[in-house]
C-alpha cells in the first residue's frame, strides 16, 4: 500500500511538473514574437530571420490576414506554406519600421499585439512601387509555448 502510495504521488508531482513546463511568459514571448516578425519585414532580411520567425510558430499553423485572407484553418503544412509565401517576399522592402504598441494576454492561451509599420520598396511580383503605413493587431492563439492560429487585423 505504501508503495503504491508514493508512485502516485510521483505520477502526481511528475504531471505537475510537466504541466509547469508548458508554462511561458506570454509577454516575454510576445516581444520575442514582434522583434522576430518585423526581422522579416527588413530591407535586408535574411532566410535565417524567417527560419528564427517560423521557429516561432507550430508545424500546422493557420493564418488569417483580413479582409484578404479570411480561412486561419490549420493544415499540417502550415509552416511551409508560410515559409513559401514568406521568401517570395523576403528583402522587397527598401524600408521598413515598427513600433509595438500594445500587449495583451490571455492566461496561457493566446496573446494579442498591436503595432504600427510603415515600408517602402518594389512588389517582388508585379514590381510596382508599394508603400503603405497602418495599424495591425495580431491575435496569437498559443499551444505548447508556440503560436498555433495568427489572426491580423488592419485598422
């Protein structure tokens, strides 16, 4: 009986800890998420500043950005569907800033941040001139310390 005792106990304290592993600083994480983010929007972004983004985020992330894509489905390609879209678009901005502006969190669920960024550069596919300034909220669905569903949001 006694033994039997102590390995629940150990299960219990094992389960503890593990449950305490999952467990991050939302807000650490959520500048750690922004400086990562905005290194990839950077004149002179490099594949290693997507793969330290992407290291972010889980293996079939979904991802919303509206009005222009609405479905934040995960697929279990999710990550290199991000990664593709991501390089096509790596080093088209001739300048890029941003400024976190506010951050919100959710117990261990989810984080929000709002910014604001404004670029200039060439479009990579039609090569026109872009140049834009604007607000965005990100909306952060969390899963096992990593970003599972990315909701952006236009002001």
């Amino acid at each position: 009986m006694k033994h039997k005792l102590l390995s629940a106990v150990a299960i219990f304290l094992s389960l503890s800890a593990s449950s305490t592993e999952t467990e991050i600083d939302l807000n650490a994480f959520a500048q750690q998420y922004f400086k990562a983010m905005v290194a990839t929007q950077a004149p002179d972004a490099t594949t290693q500043d997507l793969e330290n983004y992407l290291a972010l985020l889980t293996d079939d992330i979904g991802h919303s950005h509206l009005p222009y894509v609405t479905d934040d489905s995960r697929q279990p390609d999710g990550k290199q569907a991000m990664r593709k879209g991501m390089t096509f678009y790596l080093g088209a901005h001739t300048e890029h800033k941003a400024e976190l502006l506010d951050v919100f969190t959710f117990n261990q669920t989810a984080i929000a941040i709002r910014y604001s960024n404004s670029a200039k550069g060439i479009h990579p596919q039609h090569k026109q001139a872009i140049s834009y300034s604007q607000i965005m909220m990100e909306v952060l669905e969390m899963e096992n310390g990593k970003v599972a569903v990315i909701r952006k949001y236009h002001q």
